[in-house]
C-alpha cells in the first residue's frame, strides 16, 4: 500500500486563489480591504519567522497585515490595553497573537481578551468552548487546518478511532473535541499516558502532536492507518517517524508540506470570513 500524501500545501495554494477572489470581491463591494492584525512580543527568531509568513500570506491573498511588536519585557497589562485597542479598531478584522509570549506575562488572560468576532486563530476560552459544543466559533488553527486537510482528502472519521499524542490548549485539546465532533473515537495522551504504544497500535487516525522529533515510532502505527503529524524539527522531521510508513499508512501528511500550510492557510481563510461578517453587520 503506497500512502496517499495529504498534501497541505497544494491545498493551501489552491484555496489562497479562493481566497483571493473573495478578499477582491469585499474590496470592490465595500472598498474595504480585510486586515489581520498580528502581535509580536520578544524577539524570538522563530516567532518572528512565523508572523512574517503569515503577513506574507496576507498579503499574496490582496488583505493588509499591521504589525504590532512589543519589546520582551512588555506586561500583562500592556498587552491587554493593546488588544482592547484591535478589538476596538473596526478597520482590524482578525487578531493574531503569536504564541509563545515572554514568560513574565500572562498569555491566557490575553489570548481570552481577544473578541470573539476577532479570534481567527482560535484561541480564547469562549471560541474553544463554543466550537466543542458545535456552535459557530472560529476554530483553532492548526486542529482546524488539520480537519480541512482531511475533509479535502475525504478521509472518513465517523465511527474510526482517533489517537491525538498531546493536549495543549492550541492543538491537541481542540484537535480531539473537532476528531469527536465528526464522530470519531477519540483517545487523548500525553505525558502520564500509561501504554501509550498499546493506545497508538489501536488507532485508525494518529494525530502526533508532541513536540519531539519522531517520538512516534513506525512500528507502533498498525497498516493503514491516516497519521497526521503537526510536528516540524530542525532535519525536516516531524513528531512521527514517517519513513517507513509511506509504504504502509492509507494517508500521511508529509513533513514538511502538510500540516504547516494549512495552519497559516486557516488563519487567512477565517481572517476572510471575519471580514465578510463584519459587512453583514456594519
Ligand atoms: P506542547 O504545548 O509542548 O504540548 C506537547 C504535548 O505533548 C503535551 O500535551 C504533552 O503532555 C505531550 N507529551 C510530551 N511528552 C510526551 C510523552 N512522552 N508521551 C505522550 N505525550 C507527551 O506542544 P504544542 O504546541 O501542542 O505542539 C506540538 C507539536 O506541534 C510540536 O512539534 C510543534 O512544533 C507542532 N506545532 C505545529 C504547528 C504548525 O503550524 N505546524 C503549530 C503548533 C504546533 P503534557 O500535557 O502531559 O505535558
């Protein structure tokens, strides 16, 4: 069995052209252009990296990024008047704050200051509350790019049984509820698992979410399975040894190429959306 490749970056490229028409027609209907604000706090290089891609993609899409960057030693207090203050701004349609933030400050109070009409990343309390019970919230980006590439490849989840390695508020915590709101069996580990390989060689979908290079081995994944891998390590490998499973797994996302993408592809996407609602209602 050669494993079909959930290419997320073909996916991404294609829906950008999408998006492109969409951002052009809210232009032309209201001469507004949609904008994502971003927040960078520090000067970590690779947090720097990752907001400059996704201001990048904005603009390939025809939307405006602002910039916000904040010195490290920034306060909680002084992030939160900073994101009163996009909330606020009618001309800003979505709202990125670039995790991690430095440690002195507070980082849930501040993702859950984000309004709601804004969390396009998907990161408040109330968006991850809302979309667990199925209501209308913008998804966590990643867990949400992971659930487009599969529905875009026509993976069936209903009945199968999912296997998420990790549960943080940004990926595996959303990843499981989303898995479970498509009526997957979901099966969540993390660090005090006990027989973590016995849960994997169970599952039909492998979700690696872990943050350690190839800590998920070939051989505790069973023929056929989908693995899904969200992680990306110096060497180009993800959180799953992937290797070998190319001639075994029904479908894998490649490393890099699959999940990445589609995570910066969600964000523009839902910075879309949020754009058009804020027509409806102005
Ligand atoms: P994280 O916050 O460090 O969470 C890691 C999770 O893995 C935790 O829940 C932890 O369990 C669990 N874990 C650690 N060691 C384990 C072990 N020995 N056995 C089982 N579970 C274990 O990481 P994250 O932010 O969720 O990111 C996870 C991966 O996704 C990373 O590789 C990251 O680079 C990648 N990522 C990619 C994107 C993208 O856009 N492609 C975005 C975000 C993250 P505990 O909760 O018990 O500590």
């Amino acid at each position: 069995m050669t494993a079909l490749i959930l290419d997320g970056k073909a996916l991404a490229h294609k829906t950008e052209t999408e998006l492109a028409t969409r951002v052009a027609a809210i232009k032309a209907s209201s001469g507004v252009t949609p904008i994502l604000a971003t927040i960078l706090v520090g000067d970590d290089p690779a947090s720097a990296t990752y907001v400059k891609m996704k201001g990048n993609a904005c603009t390939r899409i025809g939307m405006d990024s602002l910039k916000v960057e904040l010195p490290k030693d920034t306060t909680t207090t002084q992030l939160l008047a900073k994101i009163r203050e996009l909330n606020a701004n009618p001309a800003v349609h979505g709202i990125l704050l670039q995790h991690p933030v430095p440690h002195q400050i507070d980082e849930r109070s501040c993702f859950d200051e984000i309004a709601l009409n804004k969390d396009v990343d998907g990161v408040t309390c109330l968006g991850f509350g809302r979309m667990a019970m199925g209501e209308a919230a913008y998804g966590c980006a990643t867990p949400k790019g992971i659930m487009r590439l599969l529905e875009a490849f026509d993976i069936p989840l209903a009945g199968k049984h999912a296997v998420v390695v990790g549960r943080s508020p940004i990926l595996g915590k959303p990843m499981a509820l989303m898995l479970l709101n498509a009526n997957a069996t979901v099966t969540i580990c993390h660090s005090k698992t006990v027989g973590l390989e016995d849960h994997i060689r169970r599952a039909d979908i492998v979700v690696g979410a872990v943050g350690k290079p190839e800590f998920i081995r070939a051989e505790w994944i069973k023929d056929g399975a989908v693995v899904v891998d969200a992680g990306y390590h110096p060497g180009g490998v993800g959180d799953i040894e992937l290797g070998p499973l190319m001639n075994r797994a029904a479908a894998i996302t490649p490393v890099p190429g699959g999940v990445g993408p589609m995570t910066i592809n969600t964000l523009i996407y839902q910075t879309v959306d949020a754009g058009e609602k804020s027509l409806q209602t102005s």
